[in-house]
C-alpha cells in the first residue's frame, strides 16, 4: 500500500468540507480505501476534528459502485434529505444514484465530463477550488 503523503491531490478539500459546515452541512467522508489509509487521508486533510465522521471500506460488505458506503455515511449524518455526494469518479455518482442521493462530480479522479455526466452527476466542476466558487449553482448551494 502506497500512502499519499502530500496534500496537493487534496487541495481545497479542507476549505470544501469548512464551506459546508459554515453553511450548515453535517459533512461525512465515504472512501473505498481501507480504513488505516481513510485515516492517513483524514489527518492528511487535517479534517479530524472538522467532518461530522467518515466511512471505509471495513464498514460495509461491498464498496463503490455499490451504495453501501453513500448508505452508511447518511445513517452516520442522521439521514439527512438533502444529502449530496461529491465524487470525482463514475462509481461516486453511481452509488450515490443507488441510495437515491444526487452527485456534484470534480474532474479530479481522472474521468471526463461526459462520463461524469453520464453516470449521472447533477453538475460537474474542473476541480474543488471550482466547486468551491460555483457552490451556489449546486444543490449544496
């Protein structure tokens, strides 16, 4: 296992997840990764003490594109109606689509727009720093 020990993948992700709490938002992280790497990633981000909690893949039978993950981050959020996943890659938008939760997609994981949008992203920004800007235009805003 190769751990990310710089923050520049993540850049904005910390100031994304402050945005939303300022506006309200129980924030909870739900990655695939293996639960010491989600842990690595969660001190990376600094961001401990900020989300709401966070999800692994040691808390669910199956991971992304399944919608066990998106379905245990919402019982961990209180099953909040206005629940809104945020993903840069085609399994984020599609198992947030099986647990009925719309997706605002960055183009950071690698993929294009127009997969982004085909698996279903309600809206899709070049990078967090963009979504950061353009918030208001999304069901976060």
């Amino acid at each position: 296992m190769k751990l990310i020990d710089d923050v520049e993948p993540f850049a904005g992700a910390r100031h994304l997840i402050e945005d939303l709490k300022t506006a309200g938002h129980t924030v909870v992280l739900a990655s695939s990764a293996k639960p010491e790497e989600v842990e690595h990633y969660v001190d990376l981000l600094d961001a401990r003490e900020l989300a709401d909690g966070w999800t692994h893949s040691g808390d669910v039978g199956e991971t992304k594109p399944a919608p066990d993950l998106v379905r245990t981050a919402l019982d961990k959020a209180g099953r909040d109606e206005r629940a809104v996943m945020v993903g840069d890659t085609p399994w984020d938008v599609k198992a947030a689509a099986a647990a009925d939760v719309p997706t605002v997609a960055v183009l950071t994981g690698g993929f294009s727009e127009a997969e982004l949008r085909d698996a279903g992203a309600v809206a899709v920004f070049e990078d967090i720093e963009g979504l950061r800007s353009g918030l208001a235009s999304t069901p976060l805003g």
